[in-house]
C-alpha cells in the first residue's frame, strides 16, 4: 500500500490568500473621498450652522440614489471598456455631448478656484503666510502629481489620502454632541417649508450628486481594466464578470457610505457648535474652522483645517481629471493617467489649464465661494441630463450586452434622476 497522499486531499489543497481590503478598494473610496471636498464642507458646515441636526436626514436619504448612480457609471466603464464621454459620443448627437462637457468644465474649473482657496486660506490660518502663494503651490503640487506619477503610485497616495477626512470623526469626538437627538432627527426628519430649508436641501443634494464624480468613476474603471493585463471589457470576457460586478457594488457601496458619513460628521461639528451661538452663515470652509476655534478649542480647529487641505488634495485631481477625460473621449483623444505624458499630450494639458485657471480665479475679483454657488446650479442643471442618458445607456443590449440594467440598480437610479431634477426645478421655482 502507498503512503502517498491522494493529491485531492484537504492537505495538498492550497487555500488562496486572501485580498487585502486596500487592493479590493477601487476608484470608489477615492470618488466619495473627493466629493468631501473644502467647498463640500463649507456646503455642509452652512447646513449645520444654520440649521443644526435639521438636515441630517438629507445625508441617510441620498445615501442608496448616490451609491447607484456611481455603480452604474462604474458598470458602463468596466462592461464597454470606455468612459461615459466615449459613450455618449457613440449614442447621442455631437452638440449634446459637447454642451454637457463644455458646462463641464466651466463647474470643474470653479470649483478647482473654491477648493484651491479654501486649502490656501486654511493653511494660512495653521501656519501664517501669504494665501494666493499657497493657492499656486497646491495647483503645481497638483498638476505634477497627475502628469509625472506613475497612475498605480498615484492611486496609492490617492487612497492613503482618504484617511486625511477622519479629522472630521475626531473633532466630532472632541465636541459635544447630543447623540439622542442628533439619531430623533435623522430617523424623523424636521422639515421647513422655507425657502432658506429648501435651499439647503438642494445645496446638499447638488453636493453629494455630481456630475464630476460619474465621469470619473466610470474613467477609473477603464484605467483599472487597462493597468490589468488579465483584464478585459466585460462584453468581451463575460466570465470575469461575478468577481468584477461583486467589487464594483462593494467598492462603491463602502466608497459613498464613507463620503456621507464624513459629511454628517462635519455638519454634526458646525450643528454643535457654531448654531448654539447663533454663527449661522458660513462663506467657506476655512471660516468654518476659524468659527470653531474659540468654541472648540485649539486641536479642534487645527484637524477641521489639516482636513481641509488633505480633502483638497484627493479632490483636485478628481476635478481636473475627470473635465480632461470628458473633453478626450468627445474629441477622441487618448486620455487616462496611466499613459505617459508624451502620448497624452492634449489630455494632461487640459488637466494644467483647468488647474491653473481655477488658481486665477482667486487672482480675480471673482469671490470663489459665490462663483461656486453658480457652478452648484450648473452641476444640477448638468446632472439631469447625464443621469438621464447614462441610465438609457446602461438599458441597452447593444451597449451593455447581457450586463444592461435592470431590476434594483434601474429602478433606483431612475428615482435618483428624478430626485435631482425635482431639485433643479425647485431651485429654479425657489
């Protein structure tokens, strides 16, 4: 008799490792991380500020319509193997696509202007020195991050860089919070027939469902493919598909959980703390965080400005990143970080001028945080459509093959389309 063991035993059987959960994570903590962006807060921290735990609830109910549009986006990328621009500019007229992209990058270029400030001005109050040098400074860190890093490198800091909004846990943790009645008005939202409320609700809507974000997630879903030499659009290697749909819906799920959390986390700071006093109109992020040191204390404010600039650099190159990629799939450029800079050119020059035109913007009269009040409309008035074509796009066989849409991501995201453009018309009507 043999003392070989049989090769099928559980002994020879060699268990797979494991994946860490950073290698599981993709572009999804990244997108929710960006949307906590220095104007995102000052968007949240007026919330708070000017209505205490009123609007939590807000954050809980955009929550599944957030987390469904971005797994969408990320499920056309991953499935076609191009961006959303790329599939647009296949199944919609040219001038419709080039109108949705240049409104854009006119908002993008804003709100790179209001981030780049707010970084400035909260640096400027934990260190002293001049503000627009500081804007320059992070614009040039910037752009040769996204031209001269290599894309797997850069996504790595990208994503270390996530940790940066647990600030805003720790300052929660050191203000005083009333918990039972910060969870009475998240589970019975008090809602104002205001004008002030409704606008606010907007704003918060308008904040967490961004047309930016849907570009790029679904562009970084291209990216990953591509990096991937095992990989290929889902159409053409349909066994792929269960481990890749898992991830995405894991991936994004914990990403948008993540970025609204952090944002009840921080309007939970300014609700506890600047309402009580009676501080209720917030311009930006770093008068936020101003408005907390003497009611907060030192360390307070000191995390509530670190975060500022650590969310402000997550959130440029998504901002940048995702107008340069829109307009290069509607001119058919090569576009995506993983190419080198010579083979990208007219790509990571887009990236540069978008960049350094919102650091010009604090050269200007042009005060950044109501400029970012009119790219707050036209993200909205943008959404619609894009939510719209997206979602006709991921129902078609002819695009998404047997992976098209249907049952809860469908449903969910048509209710998500038609929550924001509720919104528009309310803001237009308010």
């Amino acid at each position: 008799m043999s003392d070989e063991k049989p090769s099928n035993t559980p002994a020879d059987v060699k268990q797979p490792e494991r994946p860490k959960l950073i290698q599981i994570m993709g572009p999804g903590p990244i997108t929710g991380a960006s949307d906590d962006d220095p104007s995102g807060i000052a968007t949240y921290s007026q919330a708070g500020a000017q209505f205490g735990y009123d609007l939590g609830w807000t954050l809980i109910f955009s929550y599944p319509l957030m987390s469904a549009i971005q797994q969408i986006s990320a499920r056309i990328g991953r499935v076609t193997g191009r961006g959303l621009a790329g599939n647009l500019r296949q199944h919609f007229p040219k001038p419709v696509l080039l109108t949705l992209v240049a409104l854009l990058l006119f908002a993008n270029i804003i709100n790179l202007g209001a981030d780049l400030g707010a970084m400035a001005e909260a640096l400027r109050l934990l260190i002293g020195g001049p503000q627009i040098a500081y804007v320059m400074l992070f614009a040039l860190i910037s752009v040769l991050l996204e031209v001269f890093m290599r894309y797997s490198r850069y996504v790595s800091v990208l994503k270390w860089l996530t940790l940066s909004l647990f600030a805003y846990v720790a300052t929660v943790l050191v203000v005083r919070v009333p918990w039972g009645e910060v969870a009475h008005h998240l589970v019975v939202p008090q809602i104002q027939w205001t004008r002030a409320y409704m606008l606010a609700i907007v704003g918060l809507l308008g904040t967490t469902i961004s047309p930016y974000l849907f570009f790029w997630q679904a562009s970084q879903e291209v990216e990953e493919e591509r990096e991937n030499p095992d990989a290929k659009p889902l159409k053409q290697a349909p066994d792929q598909a269960p481990a890749e749909m898992a991830r995405i819906r894991l991936d994004t799920d914990v990403g948008m959980a993540f970025s609204n959390i952090i944002a009840l986390f921080i309007l939970l700071t300014a609700a506890a703390t600047l309402h009580p006093k009676g501080i209720t109109d917030i311009g930006s992020a770093g008068q936020a965080a101003e408005a907390l040191r003497p009611l907060a204390g030192e360390f307070a404010f000191a995390l509530f400005a670190l975060g500022i600039v650590g969310t402000g650099m997550l959130a440029l190159p998504v901002l940048a990143g995702s107008a340069a990629v829109a307009v290069g799939e509607a001119f058919k450029w090569r576009v995506g970080l993983a190419n080198k800079p010579g083979r990208a050119k007219a790509f990571y020059a887009t990236i540069a001028v978008a960049t350094l035109a919102g650091a010009v913007l604090n050269l200007t009269t042009i005060d950044p945080m109501k400029a970012l009040v009119w790219a707050a409309v036209v993200n909205g008035i943008v959404a619609v459509p894009v939510m719209a074509m997206t979602m006709i796009i991921a129902s078609r066989t002819k695009v998404m093959g047997q992976f098209k849409l249907k049952g809860y991501l469908r449903v969910v995201g048509w209710i998500a389309t038609a929550v924001m453009g509720a919104a528009v018309i309310g803001l237009t009507v308010l």
